[in-house]
C-alpha cells in the first residue's frame, strides 16, 4: 500500500494512492487524523483505514492535480547516517565507520517531490544524496534488540539529503551543512514495509542529474542496516511514531568526481529506488 502528503490549500493532508489517484483518508473517514505522524501516534491501522476507504468508492483526486508537502511534514527526529555505503566511505577518504555517524535534520529543512530546491546564496557547492527513508510506525521500546527492530517501521520512501559542502565541512559536525532550507526532499510517496523485502534490503538505488546517472547502488550495499540502525538508535533514545530515519548515501556524490560536480539552478536531481518512487526536484537560485 502506497501513502502520500498533499496539499489543500495550506494544509498538508494524508492521502491513500490508488494507482495516479489519491484518496483522502480524513475525507472518507473522519477518526482518521489527515496528518500522518498524528494518525501514526494515535495508533492507527492506516492500512485498515485505506482498505476501508476503497470499499467506500471515495472521491478520487488525480494525482498529477496536486501538489506534494513531504511525506512528514513535522517529524519529531530526523535522524540521518552519514558514510554508510562503504565505497561512499572510501570515496571520501575514510575507512568504514565501526559505528554510525549520525547526525540531525530539521524539519524545516525539507521540501517535497517537485518543489524546488534552493541553491544558497552563500555557496556554490550544493551536492545530491539519493538515499532511502524510514518512517518509524509506533514507538520503538528503548534497547530493542536487531531481531524485532523492523516490526516497528512502518514503510520507506526516497530522500535527497542535498548538502552544502563548505558549510558542512566549517565545523567537526556535519549539521549545518545538512539543514539549509529546502534542501531535504522527502518523497513522493511512502510504501508500507509489507510491499518490500525486510528492510529494504536488495533495492537499486539511483541519482540522476538533468538525467545522467551520478549513484548507483543496491540498498544490499548499507553498512549499517535498517535493522541495525534501529536498535543502535534505541539503546540511545525513543524513537516514536512519525520519526524519520535517512539511510545514508552511496558513491558518486558531486564533491568526490574530478572536477566536483555541483548542482546549479535550472538543474533537475532525481532520486530513484525500485518498488519505492521517484522523487524529483527543479534547482532554483534562493531568493534575494
């Protein structure tokens, strides 16, 4: 099952996808919160809630009609990896982590498919990362341990971790260079854990940039695993319902090529992961 965030009017609502439609779920049944991370929080079975809402014959809204928000507009964490594909590492000049680099994103730093990212007026050196996303379905106990780790995702999508890379690299810690306004694409759609293999694991993942393919890479490849990832993260603090977890990214970013490649405006960076979406985002110059 497939689920997205629009927009109506200001107001970002979740939706159930129905092939190129979306489906209200607020709309056809009013228990049902029309933000994701609320009804995730208020423990609903959004997958009984879409079933339920097909059986309705709701109204359908084309999907081409809207626009996107990200898929949690407001998470409470976004908890990213850094150097979690080995030859991302290696490109890099670093050996393989022996534990997570983690590191924080805000949520105003994010913007949906087909938004535009913003080039900062301060840098020009503005990189892609196609990495996959996990949105945390309930509360995930403290210690949890690797085995049960994946019973509390509730699916995946893609994301675009694009960084400032002289920002990034102005102090040890890589947060400011990670949370420039609209520079974390989010999107378009999440598809729930049950479509896929566990974890996510064995999906090709690609970026593209103005079609040229720049990553290429297996989420197979992550040194940390989804899994993994939880239950380090558990025995840290809670990870709660609506929490986003962004997997990290593999070679072939813009700051490692011969001469580095950074994204420009009139720009277009996609994002792709097989059985998971394409998330795509037009590079513009910020505004004065």
């Amino acid at each position: 099952m497939k689920f997205s965030t629009y927009l109506r009017g200001a107001e970002a609502r979740l939706a159930l996808v129905e092939g190129q439609h979306l489906i209200d779920l607020n709309d056809a049944n009013p228990h049902v919160p029309s933000d994701m991370r609320q009804a995730l929080k208020a423990g609903v079975d959004l997958a009984a809630a879409g079933r339920a809402a097909l059986a309705g014959n709701p109204k359908r809204v084309p999907l081409a009609s809207v626009a996107l928000a990200p898929l949690v507009p407001e998470p409470g964490k976004i908890v990213c990896l850094g150097l979690n594909y080995f030859d991302h590492a290696k490109e890099g000049g670093r050996d393989k982590p022996e534990y997570p680099w983690f590191f924080f994103r805000a949520a105003s730093s994010q913007l949906a498919h087909g938004e535009a990212a913003w080039l900062p007026q301060v840098s020009s050196k503005f990189d892609y990362e196609a990495e996959l996303a996990v949105v945390i379905g309930s509360k995930v106990p403290r210690h949890t341990k690797e085995a049960d780790a994946l019973r509390y995702v509730f699916g995946y999508a893609c994301y675009n971790d694009m960084s400032v890379r002289d920002y990034q690299k102005r102090t040890p810690q890589w947060t400011i260079g990670k949370n420039f306004d609209r520079t974390g694409g989010f999107g378009p759609t999440l598809v729930t854990a049950d479509e896929l293999p566990p974890g996510a694991t064995g999906l090709r993942i690609q970026s593209r940039l103005n079609g040229q393919v720049m990553q290429d890479a297996n989420t197979s490849d992550m040194i940390f695993s989804v899994a993994e990832t939880i239950a380090l993260l558990a025995d840290v603090l809670t990870l709660e319902p609506g929490d986003v977890i962004v997997m990290g990214t593999p070679a072939g970013v813009g700051q490692a090529r011969t001469p580095p490649v950074w994204m420009k405006a009139g720009d277009t960076i996609e994002i792709e992961i097989d059985r998971v979406g394409l998330l795509s985002n037009p590079i513009v110059a910020e505004p004065q």
